[in-house]
C-alpha cells in the first residue's frame, strides 16, 4: 500500500518542490521538497484509504491493539481522532510544551497509569518531536513503545535515535515510494530527483552547497 498512499499524495498536490526559496522544518532544516500531510484531511476518500492502511498496521502490532492513540500537535491530532474513533478507543494529544495557563497541562484527555499508547504523526523527519512527545507521555505513566506517521523522509539516524529511546517506528509510505511515482509521472525531472536524493543523504551537505549551485524551480506550484 506504500505506493498507493503515494501516489494519492501527489493526487492532491501534497508533495512540493523547492521554488524560490527552500522549505524550512520546524527543527529549523532547510529543504528542497516538502509532503504536506496535513492536507489529507481536506479529502475524505484518500483520507479513509490511509486510515484504513494505518488501522491494518497498528491491528499487526505485537502485543495487539494500543489502550490509547495519542496525537503530537498539531498535525498528529486529526489522524489520532480518526484513528481513535475507528477503534472505538480513548484518545489523548500531547502539547509541544505545557500551555501556560488554565491546569498548565501538557497532555489533554485521560491517561491512566500504565495505558499503553501509540503515538501518531503525520510524518517524520528527524526525530526530536517524536522522543519529546513520548517522553511527556512516559512522564504522565503511560507506556509507549511505538510512534506510527503516515509520511517518513527516511533518514536512518531518526531510526536510530527511536530505537535507542525503546520506540519503533511505523511509516506509511516513505521518499523511497514518492521518487519513482513523481519521476515516472513527470512531476519531477530527473535532476529534480536526484537533489532530492542528494539531500535525503545529507541535509547539511546540500544546504552547504545552497548558494554554489542553481536549483531547478518547481514547475508544479
């Protein structure tokens, strides 16, 4: 189904090419391509194609289904409530930091000691959000030891960093599955493609490399 989710990405115009300035990342990384994710939720059919594919994942899970979906805000909360609701199970969403007023909490809804939890994203690319969120969550009593995202940019290092925090993670499609689709449909060239590949193997080379080369501009705005 990797490919399938995919290509409905590119269906609804989520994936992004570098135009006249790259993208930036909440963790402040600077980018040639973004996959907007949190456009999914605008369309209902390729929205109940990829929660279908996520409740298929999460129902093969060892130990089976979690006691709570959790959500990362912002864009983890929607995917958590439909996830949730499919299941029939309780829901919680984590803050980026505690709010400063009102109870100060930084994880909204019920979370009982003990409850086992999947995290859910919309995509990944370092993994700093993901360790945050599940941290906050062990913190409050809860047990978490899987993050599910629909999207993973595949860098090997955020793997890494999660598997040394005791999470495996659990991607839908990943660039691997978007670069045949967008060279094959014409979306990218192939020199297009091969500087998104230059930089899925090393963000920082290719920003260092930014300003000595001229990019190809986004002929798919």
């Amino acid at each position: 189904m990797s490919a399938t989710i995919a290509q409905l990405l590119i269906d609804i115009r989520a994936v992004h090419y570098y135009d006249t300035e790259p993208f930036r990342f909440t963790s402040g990384v600077l980018s040639p391509v973004y996959v907007d994710c949190r456009k999914l939720i605008s369309f209902p059919k390729e929205r109940n194609i990829i929660i279908a594919t996520a409740l298929e994942t999460i129902s093969s899970m060892p130990g089976g289904l979690p006691d709570i979906i959790a959500g990362g805000e912002t864009a983890g909360i929607p995917y958590a409530a439909f996830i949730a609701d499919r299941l029939q199970l309780p829901m919680i969403y984590v803050r980026k930091k505690s709010k400063e007023f009102g109870r100060k909490f930084r994880i909204e809804g019920i979370l009982e000691k003990g409850a086992r939890v999947l995290l859910v994203e919309d995509l990944i690319f370092d993994s700093q959000s993901k360790l945050s969120f599940a941290q906050a969550i062990r913190d409050a009593g809860g047990v978490i030891d899987s993050t599910l995202v629909v999207f993973e940019y595949g860098q090997s290092h955020a793997r890494t960093q999660l598997a040394a925090a005791g999470l495996k993670l659990l991607s839908l499609a990943t660039w691997e599955d978007l670069l045949t689709l967008t060279v094959g449909s014409g979306l990218f060239s192939d020199s297009q493609a091969n500087i998104v590949r230059n930089f899925l193997a090393d963000p920082a080379g290719w920003l260092a490399k930014l300003d000595a080369v001229t990019l190809p501009r986004d002929e798919h705005p």
